[in-house]
C-alpha cells in the first residue's frame, strides 16, 4: 500500500530560496553592467588605497581618529604627489614618443643616420651575421621597422588617451571619489565581504593574508623596484646624452618587470649606441651606471621583498604578473600574481577538507 506520506521535493520553502537566488544573481549581473565602464577607476582607486593603507592610518592617528579629515587628506595628498606627476610623466611620454617617431620616419625616408650606422652594420655583419643560418639577414631593416613600430604605437595609445580628455577626467573624479571612500569605509567593505565567503574564520584569515602578502610583495618587490629601475636608468641616459630618455626610462621600467631581460635591455644598448656615435666614454661610464646602480640592486632587492612578504615561488609569480598583463594591461601586474596566490590557497582548503578525508 502506497504510504500517504509522500516526500515533496520541491516544497513552498525550497522554491522562495530558488527564486531568492535568482533575483540576487540578476540583480548581482546587472550591478556588475552598471560598474563595468568604471571598473578601470575603481579597480585603481582600491590599489591606491590600499597601497597607501599604513600611511593612512598613521594620518589617522595624528588627526585623533577623525577618519573623514584623514581620508580628505591623504586623497588630496595622493592627487598631489601621486597622480599629478603621473599626469606630467603621461604628456612627456606623449611628447617623446611623437618625437622619436618622427626622427625614426625622417631617418628611414632621407638615409640621414650617417655613419653609425654603417659602423654598427659592419661590426654585426662581421660577428652574429658572420653564421650561415643568419647570413642575409636584413638587421637594419629589422631593426628600424621595430623601433618604428614601438614608437608609433606608443605615440598613438598615449596620445589617444590625452585627446580623450573628457574621458580621462571624468575618470579621475571617480577615482578621487572612490578613493576617499575607500580609504575612510575600506575596512567596513572588506569586513562585509568577508563575512558573506562561505569559509571558516581560519581560513577567513588565511586568504587575508595571502592578499595582503601578495600585494605588498607585488608593489614594494616588484613595482617600486621596476619604478626606481626606469626612474635611475632615464636619469642616467639623460646625463650621458642619449635622446628621448624619458622616454626609455618608462620603457626600462616595463621590461625591470621581467626577470630575465630586465632594464638593462635599455642601458646595454644606449651604451652600445654612444660607442657607436664616437662617445666611447660616455659608453663606459653608462655601462658601469647601469650595472652598479640598476642591475646590482635589482638582484639584490626583488629576491628579498617578494621571498619574504609573498609565500609564491618566483616561477608562478612571474606567470601571474606576464598572464596579467596579457589580459588585464597595466592592472595585471597586481591582479595576476593575486589570482595566482587565491587559488594556492583554495587548492590547500580543498587539501584540507576534502582531498586528505
């Protein structure tokens, strides 16, 4: 006889919390629309604030815990010291780059780079195209072509940015906003977040502490190394007399983020270039500046800041910083290295909970 009590499965209860969560994801969908032409200025104005965390708080404490004064203050003080030479440094890059891109065209279009180049086209062909795999081998036309191609398209992406001048200042309103909220409710936003991840609270503070390890390691390790790397290595071009040094210092600051290359694929070969333009000097004292001031210290400082702040061997370290750039451009260089650290640390809840039982 068939029991009377048969088990309903979708009961009045179970349906509310189906529809519940589907409200909540459209409604989660659709926030995420609303954000997304303003994600780049948010996801900056979270990197600042929290960057710039310890120095918040020690505002906040000489101003006796009046957290919207200290957030004013030191969103003022990021406008001023942070982003106003950002904005100078973006308009000389721009500048540079329109100028290098001439000087290669004029160059290319009359033959006028005289005799360097021959010398340095000698001294190729009688060394690397000295081998029958490369003999042929077109280096000036290559190499123009390249230099060509870096400076036009810098000129057209940095200059594209500068004529979108409404964009770009409603952007760093946002930001600016953004940042003073940041800075003064972070806290209180992460907190709720957090309380809304379905972990425990050890593993709560696990995950903390692999974003903060991560992303202190990220910047002092890496970012602030590969900015004092540009900043040295441009200030020594300008001082021996190589063109453009704004803007290949910029340049030596993207490649200071790759570990094998690094800045001294600028400063080698700007020495190379004032030995070839009859400055052999200038070549020697560039080349020791380059080693004793940019290379030294970059061995010495990035293997101690990321080993001891960011628990990420080097090799996914580097991984996530070149995928990161890939997908995400400039913000990638934070945003990579940190997906790679979250998802160690699921890997070892997974170990934890499930694998090991």
């Amino acid at each position: 006889m068939r029991s009377q009590h048969t088990p309903r499965y979708v009961t009045r209860k179970r349906l509310a919390v189906y529809a519940f969560f589907a409200v909540l994801i459209f409604l989660l969908y659709q926030m995420a629309r609303l954000l997304a032409p303003f994600s780049g200025a948010l996801m900056w104005a979270a990197v600042l604030a929290l960057a710039l965390h310890p120095p918040y708080l020690l505002v906040l404490r000489l101003l006796r815990d009046r957290a919207g004064l200290a957030a004013s203050a030191m969103t003022l003080a990021t406008l001023i010291l942070v982003i106003g030479p950002s904005i100078a440094l973006l308009v000389a890059l721009a500048g540079q780059a329109v100028d290098l891109y001439g000087w290669v065209s004029e160059g290319i279009r009359s033959g006028a780079f005289g005799e360097e180049w021959d010398k340095l086209m000698a001294f190729v062909s009688n060394t690397l195209l000295a081998y029958p795999l490369l003999e042929g081998l077109d280096f000036k036309g290559a190499l123009m072509d390249g230099v060509s191609r870096l400076s036009s398209s810098l000129a057209s992406q940095v200059g594209s940015v500068l004529r979108d001048t409404v964009v770009l200042t409603l952007n760093l309103l946002l930001m600016l906003i953004a940042l003073f909220f940041f800075f003064r409710n972070g806290k209180d936003y992460y907190e709720a977040v957090m309380e809304l991840v379905p972990l425990t609270r050890e593993q709560k503070q696990s995950v903390t502490r692999k974003i903060h390890g991560t992303f202190f390691a990220v910047i002092n390790g890496v970012l602030l190394v590969s900015l004092y790397e540009g900043i040295i290595t441009g200030v020594g071009l300008a001082i021996f007399g190589v063109p453009f040094a704004v803007l290949w210092g910029f340049v030596a600051f993207v490649l200071a983020v790759v570990p094998v290359l690094g800045a001294a694929g600028v400063w080698f070969p700007a020495a190379l270039y004032l030995g070839f333009t009859g400055a052999p000097l200038k070549a020697v004292l560039l080349a020791i500046w380059g080693v004793v001031l940019v290379s030294v210290p970059d061995n010495i400082m990035k293997p101690m800041l990321i080993g001891r702040r960011a628990k990420l061997s080097t090799f996914f370290l580097l991984l996530g910083i070149l995928g990161g750039l890939r997908v995400y451009g400039v913000l990638g260089i934070l945003i990579g290295p940190l997906i790679v650290s979250l998802l160690t640390a699921f890997i070892q809840f997974y170990r934890e909970e499930y694998a090991e039982r």
